[in-house]
C-alpha cells in the first residue's frame, strides 16, 4: 500500500518541524517527508490543505472495557472512537475482569486488538495478583507476553512492604511502575474535600490522599531506584511534589487527565453525575498548576483517561454513579483547546499527546521506540490529520464511543480528525 499525504501542514514536536509540504508512505513506514521520489506512484491520495499533519496520538490511559465489562465497551467500539479521535497507539490499565495478571490473558487480549487493524494497544500488567495487593506477579512473563510497564490501576496498594518490594523487583529488571497517588483510608469519598462538597453533603477526598500517597512512592523510590509513573496528578501540591522529585534526578514522569486539566470542583454543579470522576475534580488553584506544570514540562503527558460507563451505572445519585467518562474523541481538541486558551505552543500541545508521551514508554515500546510520536524517514507511519479550523459541538450520542457520558457535552471544541493512519493503513477518514 503507497500511500500519499498531500498539502498538509507537517508539524512534528520531536523534530521542531512545520512546514508545508507532503508525506509519502509505503510498506507502513515514511518514505520521504516533503522531496517526494518522482518514481512515487501512490495508491491512495488523500488531500490536507489546510489541515495540520502530525504523528499519531499516543493515549496514556484509555480502558477497552475488555475483557469482562463488555456491556460498558467492546474492543471494536473504543478502537473505533481511539482512531476518530487520532489517537493510534493508547495503553490500558490491568483492572479488566479477570484482571490482567496472566499472560494468557495479556496476549488473548493484544491478539484481538491486532485482528481490527486500527489502534495499537499497549497493556499494562497487575503489579500484585488479581490487584489484591498482597502477591506480586510473574512480571517477567508478563512483559514476554507484550505488557509495558506494571500498575494497580485505581487500587491503592496498602501494605507499603509489598510496594516496596514490587519496586525493587521492577527495578531490577529496569521495569516501570505505574501507581495513581491515592491513599486508601482518605481516598474514600466522592468528591474533592472543600465548600463545595460541603455544601453538597458529599464526602470529600482530600489533596493529602494524593500527597500523602507520592511523599511514600517518592521515599521508596530514593531507596529502590525504581522508575515510575504517577498516573493522572490532580493537585497543585502533587505538581510541586513532582517537581522537586524530578529536580532531585529521580526517575518518574506523571500525566494529567483531561478532565482534570479544563475542569474544577464547580463543574459538578447539582450532582451532574458526568462529573463524578476518579480523580475528583478539584479546586480552580489546583487546575491552574495543573496547566502550569503541563506547559513547563513537570508533567510530561496528558491522557484522556477514557473510561466508558453504561447508563445504568450513571443515571444514579452522585455518590453512587460510577466514576467515568469517555474521553478519546476529546483528547485531542481538548488539547487544542488548553493552547488556544492558556497561550501555549501548539507545538508543545501536540508534544504532550506525541513525542512526551512517547518518552514516558521508552524501550517498552520495542521495535517502535525510534519513531513512536514522531513523524521521521523510514519510521513506522502512524500519523494524525486534522483541521484546526473547524470547530464542532460534543454531541454524546454521535461519539464512536459505546460509553455517551462526558462532563464536556455541549462544548464547543476546535480542531476535527479528518483522515488517521495506522502502519501506513487508512484506519479513519471523515
């Protein structure tokens, strides 16, 4: 397959480029970037004028639902939402059921996701048995059997001797752990602890169930070595956390969801159960720093943290709703949107969905590494065509999605996927 991506805007955040010219593709890598061959002889053209060329979306945290929660996602209804929304290659989190903590399972699962030719799944292993928080996993054949890196999904792991262990048994191996910063006796309510909550009757998590749960990842980290990743930070405490940590040269990197990033406490407004999210939406100062460390580079990637959630676990009171909300046709006009609102680069809002986030996985991404989140010669073609211009209106029912429910219905968003390219394959087009 020869395929030709004509006139578009070529922005590549690794690379610094942006200039206007062609790409041509074939046998699932770029060929040429701009001096297209003469002898070039596509099969398919597909036209960018006015569109932005950019590589491929990589998603942090995007749940398919499968196997076990079929009735809130399919593989083939969340593969088809992650290429509208141009993101071809996303990570999914262990918390299936049964849990992915046998490689049995983990392949079952990269093999069904391989069958539908469109995004790459990258799995993340159970770091414990079942995500009990007692028995590590075989990580060894678990990595064998295709996953990156090793996480408790949203179960915190109390027993901080197991945690500890799990880290220096990651480390030895150079194996990333992936932990969401929660303590598990103050993470128990519903909403961001503060007036609001207050007012609502709510029970309320407070920022010290974040801090508490980093200052022990951090401390463990100095005696481990290990690498980690925090998961979707939520306070403005934890940015600064995040910040010394990095400063002091530890090896960790963390995300930040959408939601969190656009959204505060007020947003939950009369119980709006769209809004009932893990993390909890906090305070107007903590999305302010949130967007600060994202801008300045403390936060190296933002995520969708697309959760689909059925109507009968949504359509119930606030405190009993299930946390969750679709996120991966957003993630990149949401992107878009934070640049367009805080002055950012467009170029570092594409690098916090590309090349940053690419970083994060390094080597686990294999064969990939070289050209993951970027658009080079001879690297593997996953690329994102959209026009910045067009600005369009969430409409939940029209989303890919099998999960409808986003606290961003309504929106009015920029920038809209016309064409996305998986190993050199068509896997959407508008």
């Amino acid at each position: 397959m020869k395929l030709l991506i004509k006139g578009g805007r070529v922005i590549d955040p690794a690379t610094q480029m942006d200039q206007v010219g062609d790409i041509a593709i074939a046998a699932g890598r770029i060929i040429a970037i701009h001096d297209i061959p003469a002898d070039f002889q596509p099969n398919r053209v597909v036209e960018a004028g006015g569109c932005i060329v950019m590589p491929g979306l990589l998603d942090l945290a995007a749940r398919l639902r499968e196997p076990g929660h079929e009735h809130e996602g399919m593989l083939e209804s969340e593969m088809a939402a992650a290429v509208a929304g141009g993101v071809t290659s996303l990570v999914c989190p262990p918390d299936t059921d049964p849990v992915l903590d046998e490689p049995g399972l983990v392949e079952m699962l990269k093999f069904r996701a391989e069958k539908l030719h469109q995004s790459r799944v990258f799995p993340l292993g159970a770091l414990t048995r079942n995500l009990a928080g007692e028995v590590l996993t075989e990580m060894v054949e678990l990595t064998e059997a295709g996953c990156v890196a090793f996480s408790q999904a949203e179960v915190p792991l109390v027993n901080t001797q197991v945690l500890q262990r799990a880290l220096q048994y990651a480390s030895t191996f150079d194996y990333a752990v992936w932990l969401r910063p929660q303590d598990f006796h103050l993470g128990q309510g519903v909403a961001a602890s503060g007036p609001l909550a207050t007012r609502r009757g709510l029970s309320g998590v407070p920022v010290a169930a974040e801090t508490i749960a980093l200052f022990t990842i951090i401390e463990l980290m100095r005696s481990t070595g290990a690498r980690v990743h925090i998961c979707r930070l939520s306070s403005a405490a934890g940015v600064e956390l995040v910040r010394q940590a990095k400063a002091e040269g530890l090896k960790l990197t963390c995300d930040v969801s959408i939601n969190s990033l656009h959204l505060t406490d007020v947003d939950v407004g009369y119980f709006d159960s769209r809004t009932r999210l893990n993390p909890p939406l906090r305070q107007q100062r903590d999305r302010d720093a949130l967007q600060a460390g994202l801008a300045d580079g403390t936060i190296d990637a933002l995520v969708s943290d697309h959760t689909p959630v059925d109507e009968d676990a949504k359509d119930l009171p606030f405190a009993e709703s299930e946390p969750g909300a679709t996120g991966l046709e957003l993630l990149l006009s949401l992107a878009l949107k934070w640049s367009q609102d805080s002055g950012v680069s467009l170029t570092r809002a594409l690098a916090v969905l590309t090349s940053d986030a690419a970083r994060v996985l390094g080597s686990s991404l294999g064969t990939l590494q070289a050209s993951a989140g970027k658009l080079v010669v001879g690297g593997v073609a996953d690329v994102c065509v959209f026009d910045p211009a067009t600005e369009w209106v969430v409409e939940p029912q029209a989303l890919r999605s099998q999960g409808k429910h986003t606290p961003f219905s309504s929106y009015s968003l920029p920038g809209k996927v016309r064409c996305t390219v998986v190993g050199g394959l068509v896997a959407f087009q508008a």
